[in-house]
C-alpha cells in the first residue's frame, strides 16, 4: 500500500531525477502506481473512499424500532441490559458473541437521536477570590497504624488560582471537623479568600442533627475570618469541581508515595500525619509561582482562631459517667452531681468545671460505644468489690492484656476472691505507676510465681538492678611520673643557662 509520504517523496524525485522510473524506483513504487499519482495529483488518503455500507447483514434490523423505543422510554439502559431482555423474549436468536454488535448501534442511537448530555462550562479563576474544599473517604488506601486498620476521611482544601491545597485528617463530616480543617487551611496558607465554596453539606448537619444550629455556627466561623460562604446545589459535585479532580489527583499522588515508601503500615497517627504534609508540600511545591502571586491578594487573618469544639452542658450521673455525642465517658467519682462542661473537638474531649480544664480523654469514633478509666473509680469499687462481677463496662478495666491475663489467673487459682484480689491489683496500679505493675505482672509469668497483689507491690518496692549499665573502675593516679618530668625540665633549664 503507498503512502502519503512516498508520493510526496515521489514528488520530489520527479524534478531531480533523470526519468520517472529512477524517481518511482527511489520513492518505493511502481512506475504505473508512480504515473498515476503524478497524473491526478492526488495523496493517498485523498483517494481513499470513506466506508459506508454494510458487510454484514444488521441481526437487530428486525427488532431495532423496538429497541429504539425502549431507549426512549429509559434512557439510562445499558446495552447489555437490552440484549438481555431480548434474548429472553428470543430464546437461541442472537448468540453472546452479538453484544458488541448492539452495544455499537446503541451508542450511535445516543449521539444521534438520543437526548441532549449536560455542558461543562470551564471558569476562569482570579487569585485570592475563591477557596473550595470538600470532606474525602481515604479508606480505599488501606492505611494501617501499627497493623490495625485507620478509618478515616480527609478534609482536603484548595485555593482554584493556585491550585495550593492542604488536608486534615479526621473521622466524620462534622462540624468541628468541618472548622478544624478550614481554619488550619486558612493559617497554613497565610491568608483567606473572599469566598469559600462547599457541597451543600448535608453529611455534616446529619451529624449536627439541627439544620439552624449548624447554620448558625458555619456562619459564625465564615464571620470570623471575613469570608463569603457559598454552596453547591444537591447531587451536583460538578458544581464544586475544583476540589472534586483534586480528590482524584491527591489521592493518586499518596498511593504512587506509599508504593515507594514500601509499606501502607506506620507506627502512630502523628506519622501518618507527617507524610501526608510530605505529598502535600511536594505537590504544593510545583505551583509556587502562582501561590505566590494569589498570596498577595488574600485578606488578612484575624488575631486568633475560633475553638473548633461543640460544648454539652452534662450532669454527672450516680456511676461517675457522662454521655456526650451518643458515647459514655467516665470522669472522677468527685464530679457526681455535678454539672460540667464538655467541649468535643476532633479527635479529643475536654472536660471544664468551674472555668478550668480539669480533665481530657480521647475522642470515642462512632456511637453506642464507652470509655472507663479506672482510675476514676477504683477508690469506691474496692470497698464494693461484688459489683465488679457484672459491671456493664467491666471489659474497660483490663488496661492492657497482662492484666487479662493476670484476671484470668486469679479465676483459676483463687475463684472465691479473684475479684476482689484484682482490684486490689487495680488499685496498686492506680496508685503507684500502670507501667510498673504491669512490668511485675509479666515478671511473675515469667518466674512462674504466684501472682497476687502483695507479690507485685514486693517487685515493684525492690531496687532493681541494671546488669546493662557497665561498671566503670577509676584507678588512683600516680603523681611520681609528674614530679620526675618537672625535675628532668629543671635540669634542662639549668643547663641552658
């Protein structure tokens, strides 16, 4: 088959060479092929005849009127569904190997007769004048801390001029999530924009649980830093489509990043937390120029950021625990009767009585679920200790699997007082340091001792002593060396002069 580029070539041999032959021979064609195109002027690909018939008879030319029909009707129906429908209205009609063949039809049906798809229409962005961001599941990239599955989201947020973009790890599409990733995105950036831009945030007042308050409390927080909220209208993520492609992109970057860091698993949350600001600044670092640019015309920040918390006023109840955001949490048995304040943030939960901080626990992920800490309530389940047997929250009170393990000894050894024996146990623990029962614990496993609350006070009352730590031995120096030195210096002396 000759080619375009031959007959140009062909072309241009014929007013160099001697004869037309040498010029075909040259351009790799025959001396007719060579004439021919020399005579009509022509390319190849002009003379090519475009193909529009049929080499094969349509199986679907029978039925199409009704397929046609079909597609009207539901215009979301796949192909496949169609053929599937009609091969069991005409059974041994059209064989598998068919599908294609409709699947072709129906796809120039669509874009010829089918109806109208939805424009795009690309905006043109000015620096400093809109930020968007958007909450993004990150499950899919199988992050584990310390071989333990990490649930979690990304609040992902981008300035559209730049591109600059930055993230906060967090667990639900909260509010408190929602104003901890914005305005450490504001912070980061140096700046804020005029607007901001969001979905229509339904997933965040699910959590609020009140529409009006949540409302009230974004726009506060917008106020705060002088910015213009706006949002999408439902089901319309396009609408947002900034942030929507660097979801995609983000999360691309991260996964070819761990790949290369040879392993999903990291040893604490922090860690995780490091790499990500890693990729981020690495992606960051390609769009300085218009970060730059787009950084001299955000307005300022306000003196100081908004607490991104949610407070419950809550009373303590006669078990020493409160209930805050559908989770139970203990706090010391002092408190009972009390009203305090709880303030929830991300990730952790502040307990305030009488305009002080008194205590902090981490936050609890999901609903329905508690947090005992047994120091809070050890003094008075010691002198109860029949109520222990059946403590709703009796599972929180093993602080690591030692004190399982030292529980379930007790049940074999000591049925009649176990109980009792470990909470005394508990006790030790709460008073003196959990690091160290739980090290005298493991102690008496391995000696195969008998483990009781007076044996355990006994190891960790007894100087241990650390065979790693080298005895260093100082000999007594001799000063004659010195002193005859000094005598062999005068001599020298004396003899100069």
């Amino acid at each position: 088959m000759v080619t375009d580029q031959q007959v140009k070539r062909l072309r241009m041999l014929v007013s160099t060479e001697e004869t037309k032959a040498i010029a075909a021979a040259k351009a790799g064609m025959d001396r007719k092929t060579a004439r021919k195109y020399v005579k009509n002027g022509k390319l190849p690909s002009e003379l090519k005849k475009e193909h529009n018939w049929r080499t094969r008879q349509d199986p679907f030319k029978d039925t199409w009127p009704k397929i046609a029909q079909m597609m009207k009707i539901n215009p979301g129906l796949e192909a496949k569904t169609v053929f599937q429908a009609l091969q069991r209205k005409y059974p041994g009609k059209w064989p598998d190997g068919q599908l294609r063949t409709l699947q072709r039809r129906i796809k120039i049906w669509r874009a010829t007769k089918g109806s109208a798809k939805e424009v795009y229409f690309p905006q043109k962005h000015y620096p400093g004048q809109l930020s968007s961001s958007d909450f993004t599941g990150m499950n899919k990239l199988n992050i584990t801390i310390q071989r333990q599955r990490f649930e979690h989201i990304l609040y992902h947020f981008t300035l559209t001029y730049s591109n600059w973009e930055a993230g906060t790890v967090c667990f639900s599409e909260s509010y408190e999530s929602l104003s901890e990733g914005i305005q450490r995105a504001f912070w980061k950036s140096g700046g804020v924009t005029s607007k901001h831009r969001t979905d229509c945030l339904s997933a965040a007042i699910h959590k609020d649980c009140n529409r009006e308050k949540f409302t009230e409390r974004y726009k506060g927080l917008l106020a705060h830093y002088g910015v213009k909220g706006e949002s999408t209208q439902p089901a319309s993520p396009h609408e947002n489509g900034d942030i929507e492609q660097r979801h995609n992109r983000l999360k691309k970057a991260i996964g070819q990043a761990l790949m290369l860091r040879g392993s999903r698993d990291f040893n604490s949350k922090g860690e995780y937390e490091a790499f990500l600001a890693k990729v981020l600044d690495q992606l960051n670092a390609g769009r300085k120029g218009k970060f730059i640019e787009e950084c001299k015309t955000l307005r300022p920040l306000p003196a100081s950021k908004l607490d991104a918390c949610k407070s419950f006023l809550v009373k303590v109840g006669p078990s020493s625990t409160i209930r805050v955001l559908h989770n139970v949490y203990s706090v010391h048995s002092r408190l009972i009767g009390e009203w305090i304040k709880a303030r929830a943030y991300v990730d952790h939960i502040e307990i305030w009585y009488a305009q002080r901080k008194i205590d902090g626990f981490p936050r609890i992920r999901g609903a329905s679920k508690h947090r005992i800490n047994y120091r809070h309530i050890i003094n008075w389940l010691i002198r109860k200790p029949g109520a222990f047997k059946n403590y709703r929250y009796r599972d929180d009170l093993f602080p690591s699997s030692h004190f399982r393990m030292a529980y379930d000894y007790l049940k074999e050894h000591i049925p009649y007082r176990a109980d009792k024996e470990y909470l005394k146990i508990l006790h030790l623990a709460a008073a003196e340091t959990e690091a160290g029962v739980e090290s005298a614990i493991r102690e008496l496993f391995a000696q195969e001792g008998i483990i009781t609350a007076a044996a355990i006070l006994e190891i960790i009352e007894t100087p241990q002593k650390d065979s790693s730590t080298p005895k260093v031995i100082v000999e007594d120096v001799s000063l004659k060396d010195y002193d005859g030195l000094l005598n062999v210096l005068s001599r020298a002396e004396a003899i100069n002069e």
